[in-house]
C-alpha cells in the first residue's frame, strides 16, 4: 500500500468518524457510561453487604439500569447485560483472580435476569407515565412507586432461582436470600432512578433545576442512613461474632500452648538419652519413658530415636537391630516411585531406630532422615544449633491418608554415649483435630508453614478481615501462619436483621423524601415560568443602570454589607488590571489588604462613611496607594456602600522622597544625625526599661583628608560608600549604623551581654576595614580608630553624653597610634 493509499484511507475513517451515525456513536457512549457505572455503583453496594450471603440491602445498579433504558431506550440492554456480567464474575472471583465454571453460569444467569427486569421496567414506565416527563404530578409518582416493587421481582425470582439450580444457594436459606435480593433492587431503583432522572433526564431545564433541591438532600439523606447502617451492622456483628472471638482465642492459646508443650517434651526427651554419659539407653528403656507421655500428650503421633551411624559401622547397627527390633531391619529411603527401598551409600544415616507407640508407625523403623531434602536440611540444623528444629511440611514413611506432617529434632549431647536425635512426629491434621472445639461448626481453620509458603491445613473460604483472627506462630525454629475465621454455618447461625430493616427504612425514607420533593419542586417551576416575565423587565432596566455607572470615569465600586463587589466602573477594573467577570461577586479582600493588614481600613468600612487612605493589590501583585471616600447606600431595602478610589501613588512616592532625604545620608544611603539620634533614644530608652547593656561606637577614618587631598574628593566619596557597607555587613541586623558627618560614623549596638561584645565587633570593623580597597584602579588601603561607651557601665543615661564619652574613647585610640578601638573610662574625663 502507498503512502498515498493510506493517506486517503485515514481521510475517509476521519469522515466517518465525524459525519456518519452520530446517533450510533451517542449510543456507544452512553452504554459504556453504563456497563462502566453498574459495575462501580455494584461493587460499592457489596462493600455494605454482611455476612452470609453478602447481600447488600440496596443495590443501585438495578436503578441505574431500568434508568437507562426508560431515558434511551432498549438499545442499551447489550450494556446493562454487559455491566451485570462483568460485576458478577468480579465479585466471583476467587483468591487467585480464577473463575470457575459454576461462577461463569452464576453471572450469565443473574446478567440476562438483571437485562430481562431492566427491559420491563424500562418499557413499562414509559408506557404508563410517558417520557419525557416532569414527575411532578401524583398519578405519576404513584404510577412509579407501585411499578417498582413489581418489576423488581423479575431479577430477584430468576436469580436466586438460577442459584439454587447450580448449587450456590441451599434450599433452606432460599426465601432470605430472594427477599433480600427483591428489597435490595426495589429500593435501588426507588432512590437511583429520580436521581439519574436529575442528571440526564429530559425536559432537561427542568430535571437541571432539581441538582439542589431534590438530589442533594436525597444524597445527603442517603449517605445518612448508610453511615448509621454501618455502625448499627458493625454492632450487630460485633455481638453475632462474639461467641465465635472467645472460641477463636481459646483454640489460638491451645495450639500455641501444644506447640510449646511440644518442644518441651523433646528437650526431656533429649535430656533421658543423655543423662548417662557411660552406658547407652535401650531400646527398652527409651520406650518405657516415651510411653509415660502419651496420656499428658495426646496430640503427638510418636516419639522417635535417631542415632548417628556412620557409613563403616551400618552392617553392624543393622545387624544388631534385627536381633533387637525386628527381623527384616535395615536402613531405608524411598525411590522416585515413593517405595521403600534400601538406602544408598551415604557417609553417615540417622535412621528411625526406636518408635513409641510402635502400633501405627512400624513402617518409618530404619527410615534414613538424611534421605530426603526437608529432613536432611532440620537434621543439618539441629545438629549445628542444638535447638528443636521443625521440618518443612512432608509427607510422613506411615501416612495412609494426605495429612501433612511435621518432625521436630533435637541434637542428644555429642558427650552422650550414643550421639544421634531424637524426634517427635505430629500429624497435622490429626493435631488441629484434637484440639478444635467440641462444636466444630464455629471454626474455619487454615495453617500456613510462612517459610514454605505452604498451607499444610484447611482450605478457608474468603473472609472479611475483621471476620477472623490471624497469629503467628514460632514452632522449632520455624514460622506459621494460623488464621481462624467464623464458618458459613455459624454466620447463617448468629445473622442480626436489625441494621437490615433498619437500612431498609431509610431508603424508603429517601424514596419518600424524593417523591415529595418532586412534587414540590415541580409546583415551583410553574410558578417560576409566571414571575419570568417581569424578571426580564426588571433585568433591563438594571441594565440601563450598569451602564451609566461603568461609564463614569471615576474608579468607582459597590460592595453589600458582607463586602462583595455588586458592581464597578470600567476604570475601577483598569486601575486594578483585572477584566470585569473576573472580580464578579469577589469580596474586597481580593484587592485590598484589609482584614488582615489593616483592621483601621476595615473599621472604616463598617462604618459606611468618610475617607482615608489605604493600599489596593492589583492583579500582577503589585501595591497602589489609594485615598478612598465612602458613603452609604440603600438601594431595594439592601443596605450597600459606594466608594471612589483615587490612586495616590505619586503623592506617597514624593513623600518617601521627602523623608528619605530627611533621615539618611544622600552619599553612603545611611541613617544622618537626625535619625541617627532618634535610634539611639529610642535603644536607650529600651536599655533602661528592661534593665539591658548597649554601647555607642564613634568611629573615625585615619588619615582620610590625605586621601581627599591627594586623589580628589570623588575618590573619597567612593571609599566612604564602601566603607558603609562593610560596616553595614559587620553588625546584626538589628543594630544601626549611621553617618555622622565627614569621615566620622557611629553604630548604636542595641543589646549586648557583656562589653566583651563590643569588642568583638570593633575587632571585626577593624579587620573589614582592613582590607584593601579598589579606588581608580589602584588598590587603597584605609583603617579606623574606634571609641567605645557602654550603657550603663561608662556611667551616663543620657544620649548626648554617651555620645560624648564614645568621641573621647575614639581620641584615645588615635592618641593610641590609629586602627585600634578603646573603651570609656573616667580617666580619659580627668585627661581631658
């Protein structure tokens, strides 16, 4: 095929596609909408489902469908068909995702029920109430409610018909479960059928207008009785499981308790064959102590003797074992057909040389444990660890049945007389048996070996992970996994109805509060279509209004009493940036920085009336500085406020201006003298009030008029700039720096510990100052001289004082030989 061919082929799939059935297309659309819908609303309604059973006490699917068959028609059958199908074999999933043959005829059999109920009910309502239709009129409503329970027996006969045939559901349990599939599915289309009818149904003005007033509430009352029905169930479950928590516990405590017995049993065991380091036990003896514990443990299948045997001495342990034991005694494993055979040549055996009770076991005498891979691996560790060790599951040399079995090892001393194991033999099956409770209908048993991943006991059904209990359990040096869940008999046993009947009446409930609020709201549209007329004339002569206020050329607004924007002038929207839908109905605090900044602005505000000044933010973030006027207003009974803004900007930019030319040097950018002075009172006065240290450094440059005299006053205005800011990186951030005149600068240290502190940063002045400076390309070098007084140590509360004192300690560092700092001392008074 050509480039060309396929050029044209995609041409005419696109012209299909856009041009040819769009009906069909729609179709499409809608029914994937509702095989996609079925299955999610269905699998939330199980999520509310109790045991056993798990029927749900509303099931919205079946509204959703008879729905979409009332509003498109039956060519929607296909996907209800589709979405019942899909959901059930969901739901029928077993552990592993497998579906069986029965859970595929299950599904088909409730999907052509579920479509065959849809196509009824979706053919009878459109025959007895019509479509499209308002639902606002009695015979309507009440066309629907007595249709719906009716209808609704179509799924619930055939379904639970079908499911007795294949065997899921007992003859006995019949009626409940085809009552409760009936109510489920009648109340699912009594409260989803009006609210599918709000979203999509037609005439679609009127269905639109009821999202509010009939779905919401129908909702909101929905989600209540839901959430009361899962607490009243959880109750109710927590009381019908109790009986089965106690027993469960009980059981749990047993099979931990006989585990351990096990373990202590063979350590006793191990401690016989031992106890004599000089002769062997016999055969005779080892048998007599096994049997002592046979009452005291019935759980055990049999206790065992293994001894070590070396390749060089096996002619002779058998030879001596026949004439003990048994005639035909040999050492023996199984072959790949699982016949026991002689043992292979191997350096060294632990065959099963003693068995207690010897009834029921005789066949594993001789039994080699090195034989198969799982034994090899317990006896390797428990002759390395010397602990109990338990085997992985296996299949036992006398095991008739398929019972799974376990052996636990224990290493005999290596100073014993006879080195070997010794072994205890439980049968799995036999074991859970013995210690299940007497009514063996409570408990669903299963036990898991975690390392092998094996379950070596029950086949539990699916369960509820509140349902049952889950421990694990430590047993030879091995993990296992014991999970205990109630049966199926014992739920059916213990059922509660009451959160069933309870959830039922709340549904009927919301079905009822729908049907009433259908009535009503259709009352109202009615009465709505009377008043639209004069809604219009009004609405016109509010645009007359708007029109003259948005032409007006101040930046003119409107706010209601909770501060939102009613209406504004075109240049209220220009000073702002903003284009005018998107302020519609915005409070004020989207361009004003009051409530949070400024509660003067909002007081102002609540007033209704004056001017004042505040800030306005404008789309892209940045601030103007409006002077605002209020006044206010009554308009239609409501009470509003109008307000002209002025952008003041200019006028607060020239008055920064002004003081910044007041209180900071034009030169290096710092505080002057004046505010200088104010800083100091201000840290003086807050020394004394907490009863804190400052100090005042006063700091002159040395030799500077050289500088201005050799290189030029431009060269030492450029050192004065960058001594500035070295000094401004040289303090805290809550310290000041200021210039007081010429070469001489002052730094005011608000709160200090110690003198020491000002020490510190005099020493850290003297070493910025320092370092060298770049002044017409040649590299300058320049210091300082530093005098130091402390409040309250030199002596002085006074600002001009203290100022006084630093100026005479700067003397004296210069007197000092320049580049060194000096604090005040009364000394330096007399001296000068």
């Amino acid at each position: 095929m050509t480039k060309f061919d396929k050029q044209n082929l995609s041409q005419v799939a696109s012209f299909k596609a856009r041009h040819l059935n769009p009906a069909w297309r729609d179709m499409v659309s809608r029914g994937a909408l509702v095989s996609i819908a079925y299955v999610l609303t269905g699998k939330l309604a199980l999520l509310l489902a109790i045991p056993p059973g798990y029927a749900s006490a509303i099931f919205p699917p079946a509204g959703l469908a008879i729905a979409a068959v009332y509003m498109w028609g039956r060519s929607l059958l296909v996907w209800v068909l589709l979405g019942s199908a899909l959901l059930n074999l969901w739901a029928g999933m077993g552990p592993a995702g497998a579906i069986t043959g029965v859970g595929a005829m299950a599904a088909a059999i409730i999907a052509i029920a579920s479509a065959l109920q849809a196509s009824l009910g979706g053919w009878l309502l459109r025959r007895m109430i019509g479509y499209p239709s308002s639902f606002d009129q009695i015979r309507e409503l009440l066309s629907f409610m007595l249709l719906t329970p009716a209808v609704c027996l179509v799924s619930a006969t055939l379904s639970v018909s079908g499911l007795h045939l294949l065997g899921l559901v007992d003859a006995g349990y019949l009626a409940v479960n085809w009552l409760k599939w009936w109510v489920g599915d009648t109340l699912g289309v009594t409260v989803l059928f009006p609210i599918l009818l709000i979203f999509f149904g037609e005439p679609r003005a009127l269905w639109r207008s009821r999202r509010w007033t009939v779905a919401l509430p129908m909702i909101g009352m929905l989600a209540l009785s839901t959430s009361v029905f899962v607490k009243v169930s959880k109750w109710e479950q927590d009381d019908s499981l109790s009986v089965f928590r106690a027993t469960a516990r009980q059981f749990i405590a047993r099979v931990h308790d006989s585990f351990r017995d096990q373990e202590f049993l063979i350590s006793a065991l191990a401690g016989f064959m031992s106890h004599d380091r000089t002769q062997a036990v016999s055969g005779m003896e080892f048998r007599n102590f096994a049997s002592s514990f046979s009452l005291p443990f019935p759980v055990l299948q049999a206790m065992e003797w293994a001894p070590l045997v070396r390749a060089e001495r096996r002619a002779d342990f058998e030879a001596e074992q026949r004439r003990r034991i048994q005639d035909d005694f040999e050492i023996r494993e199984r072959n790949a057909a699982g016949e026991l055979v002689r043992a292979g040549e191997r350096a060294k055996y632990f065959p099963i040389a003693d068995i207690q009770p010897l009834e029921g076991n005789r066949s594993a005498l001789g039994f080699d444990l090195m034989s198969t891979q799982n034994r090899r691996d317990a006896v390797a560790h428990a002759m390395n660890e010397g602990v109990p060790v338990a085997t992985a599951p296996i299949k036992l040399v006398q095991e008739q049945a398929r019972q799974s079995g376990i052996l636990l090892l224990l290493k005999v001393r290596e100073d014993a007389s006879a080195p070997g194991l010794v072994v205890t033999v439980l049968r799995i099956g036999d074991f859970i048996a013995r210690l299940m409770p007497e009514d063996k209908s409570i408990l669903d048993v299963r036990l898991t070996d975690k390392a092998a991943n094996k379950v070596i006991y029950g086949e539990m059904a699916d369960r509820r992970s509140s349902d049952g209990f889950e421990q694990t359990l430590h047993f030879g040096a091995r993990e296992y996994v014991l999970q205990v869940a109630p049966t199926e008999t014992y739920l059916a046993q213990h059922q509660g109805w009451q959160s069933l009947v309870l959830h039922a009446a709340g549904l009927f409930g919301v079905s009822l509060l729908g049907a009433i609020l259908l009535l009503g709201t259709g009352y109202t549209a009615r009465v709505e279509r009377l008043v639209e007329d004069r809604t219009a004339a009004l609405a016109t002569e509010s645009r007359k209004n708007q029109i003259f206020l948005r032409r007006t050329g101040d930046a003119l607004h409107i706010l209601d009493t909770e501060n939102r924007l009613v209406e504004a002038s075109d240049s209220f929207y220009r000073m702002l940036g903003y284009d005018r839908h998107e302020l519609a109905g915005a409070h004020a605090s989207t361009w004003t920085t009051y409530p949070s900044d400024s509660s003067r602005d909002q007081a102002h505000l609540d007033e209704r009336a004056g001017t004042f000044q505040t800030q306005y933010r404008r789309k892209d973030g940045s601030l103007l500085d409006v002077e605002l006027t209020a006044h206010a207003l009554e308009l239609d009974g409501k009470s509003l406020i109008s307000l002209s803004a002025r952008d003041i900007s200019e006028r607060t930019r020239a008055e920064e201006e002004i003081r910044r030319l007041a209180f900071y040097d034009t030169l290096t950018g710092l505080p002057n003298r004046r505010l200088l002075l104010e800083q100091l009172g201000k840290a003086l006065a807050q020394a004394k009030r907490y009863s804190r240290s400052m100090a005042v450094m006063f700091l002159d440059l040395d030799r500077f008029k050289n500088i201005n005299d050799t290189l030029g006053h431009d060269v030492g205005d450029e050192l004065l700039k960058v001594v500035g800011s070295r000094l401004t990186q040289s303090i805290r951030a809550g310290d000041t720096v200021a210039r007081q005149g010429g070469d001489e600068f002052v730094i005011i240290l608000t709160e200090i510990s110690h003198p020491h502190d000002a020490e510190v940063v005099a020493r850290k002045i003297i070493d910025a100052l320092a370092k060298p400076v770049m002044l017409l390309g040649h590299e300058r070098h320049t210091s300082t001289s530093i005098g130091i007084a402390v409040f309250p140590v030199s002596g002085s509360d006074d600002m001009t004082e203290l100022m006084k004192k630093a100026d005479i300690a700067m003397y004296e560092a210069k007197q000092a030989g320049r580049n060194c700092y000096r604090f005040f001392a009364k000394e330096m008074m007399r001296a000068e």
